[in-house]
C-alpha cells in the first residue's frame, strides 16, 4: 500500500450519519403534521400556543344591570356608597376613606388622582357621580 487512504475518516462518517439522522428525524416530524388534500398538494399543520386570556380587573365594576349611582359629596360618601361607583371595589373605596381621613376633606373631585388605584381613566368613569360639597 502506498499510504494513501481513500473514503471518509472515522470523525467525518459521524458527521455524515449524525446529519442523515438530523434530516431523518425532522423530516418524520412535519411528515406526522402532513395532511393530503383532494388536490394532491400537502398541507402542513402549525400549532399556535393558546393566546393568552385577558386579565381581570383589579375592581370590579359596578353590576350591569345596577342603575347608575346618584351622584355623591365626596366628603359625605361612606363605604357602601362609594363601592356603588363604576370600578370602585372595596379596596378603591377603603383607600378614598383613609385618604380623606389622613388629608382632611376633598376640595376637587380631580383630587381623586392623589389615591392610590385611581388614574385619569377611572377619574373619567366616575366624574359624573361625585361631586365636592362647600
């Protein structure tokens, strides 16, 4: 023999079977997910993760077949009426009192905005039923 070898080496023959089996498996898959169609053509199936539900709102809103609350004096409202408000839970309601117990009494309605959980959309939701007395 003159030392010369022909053919792959042992490393490259793992590579080439390690690729056929990669091309094999992969294949397989998307085979399993192909579905024959009338025409002839192949059609493949991609799942989709589920989407995702929206989250609750932190309050629950007033019920909706509940006639709309009178307006209120902000000054005045004690806790069952202020949970009357659209968006106005317990907790909303828990925090306008103790904010207006360590504050002192409400001198605008946009004071709201200072109570932790109320933003300018909520503010919106509730303007029309609150009100600050002299």
């Amino acid at each position: 023999m003159d030392g010369k070898r022909t053919g792959a080496s042992r490393s490259e023959r793992v590579i080439i079977a390690l690729t056929l089996l990669l091309v094999g498996l992969t294949a397989g898959y998307f085979a399993g997910r192909a579905t024959a169609t009338p025409d002839g053509t192949v059609a493949v199936t991609v799942e989709q993760p589920p989407a995702a539900e929206p989250a609750e709102p932190a309050e629950p809103a007033a019920a909706p077949d509940q006639a709309p609350p009178e307006p209120m004096d902000l000054n005045d409202a004690d806790l069952a009426a202020l949970t009357t408000l659209p968006g106005i839970g317990e907790t909303l309601a828990q925090r306008i009192l103790d904010y207006r117990e360590e504050h002192g009494r409400f001198y605008s309605v946009q004071e709201l905005l200072n109570v932790a959980g109320i933003g300018e959309k909520r503010l919106e939701a509730i303007a029309e039923y609150v009100y600050v007395g002299e």
